[in-house]
C-alpha cells in the first residue's frame, strides 16, 4: 500500500519503525486464545460492584475469558502498513489529538478492557485525551481489505453505543475533528 504517512501525518510524535517479526506477533497476538496466565490476571482483576448487604452480591460471578473469541482477522493493510512507517505515535490534526498504540500495546488494551466480551472482532487502534478508543470493527469481511475505524468510549464498550469514525484507517488518519465528537 503506497501511502505517504509524512504529508497524511505531518503532526506525529513518531516512534520507530515497527519491524516485520513485531508486525508477525501482533497478528500472532490477535489471533491467540487467552493464554492461563492472561485468565488468571483478567480474574483476578475483576470485583463484586456490589456491597454484601446488596441482594445481588451473592449472585456475581466473574467474567470468565476462557472462550473469550479474538479477532484474528487480517488486520487493514494500511493500518499495517502505518506500524511499518510509526510503531505508534501521537497526533494532532485540527482537534484531533489522538494516540495509536504500538503493536505489543495492542492485545495488553483488547484483554485490559476486555473487547471480546464487550466488542468481540473489535481491535483496539489507540486512545484519545477524553477516555475514547478508536477500533477497527472487523465482525465482517472488508472490501479492498479496509475495516471501518469506529470510536467506543472506553467506560461504555459496545457495539450499540460505539459510532462510525471513519470507512478505512486512511480516512480516519485525515480526520481533523476530535474522536469524542462523533459521540455527541
């Protein structure tokens, strides 16, 4: 994919190239199941939201993430094609401030707020300043190998409440209005 990351991205803090064995383990990561350890952190992490007099918080249980399905599609060849240019990076455009995660950040954010029980085939791009995360929503086949970029608000994942940021990584790259406005 032939893209000039430089005049698309003039205003990035970028970091290092991503190489092609850190660019195969991502790819690896989104496609591996949730790994014991993973589990054991995810519910260990979790906590009854109610108090012991409530009548509820004897019937919680925990998120168990054992089927837990990942995304495991190919990724958009241009948000690949990105991490080969900046393994991450902030931008600003306009009153867009936002920053892309690098590719080991990736599955650490998809299992830390636990996409595949909220967004399942959703892979996590990077976070705004406002709590908002760009997705790649990948629960269809793409055409021309582009996925649609969709923001979530990091409190409140779900598909229902999530909204189109843009059809292709390329276009969500040359947005210049803020990620939380398509919330609004």
């Amino acid at each position: 994919m032939d893209i000039n990351w430089h005049s698309l991205l003039p205003n990035i803090k970028r970091e290092p190239a991503a190489t092609r064995d850190e660019i195969d383990q991502l790819l690896a990561d989104l496609a591996r199941p949730i790994q014991a350890d993973e589990r054991r952190s995810i519910l260990g992490a979790q906590r009854n939201p109610w108090p012991v007099s409530h009548g509820l918080h004897s019937s919680w249980t925990p998120i168990d993430p054992s089927a837990w399905p990942m995304p495991g599609a190919s990724p958009t060849t241009s948000w690949l094609a990105f991490l080969a240019w900046s393994n991450g990076g902030l931008v600003t455009q306009g009153e867009m401030e936002f920053c892309f995660f690098g590719t080991r950040e990736v599955r650490e954010f998809l299992l830390a707020y636990q996409f595949p029980e909220y967004m399942p085939q959703a892979i996590p791009l990077g976070l705004d300043g406002a709590g908002n995360f760009a997705v790649l929503d990948v629960r269809e086949p793409a055409p021309h190998a582009e996925y649609p970029v969709l923001v979530a608000s990091a409190g409140n994942l779900g598909f229902e409440d999530a909204r189109c940021l843009a059809p292709s990584f390329e276009l969500f790259c040359r947005r210049t209005e803020s990620v939380e406005s398509a919330l609004d």
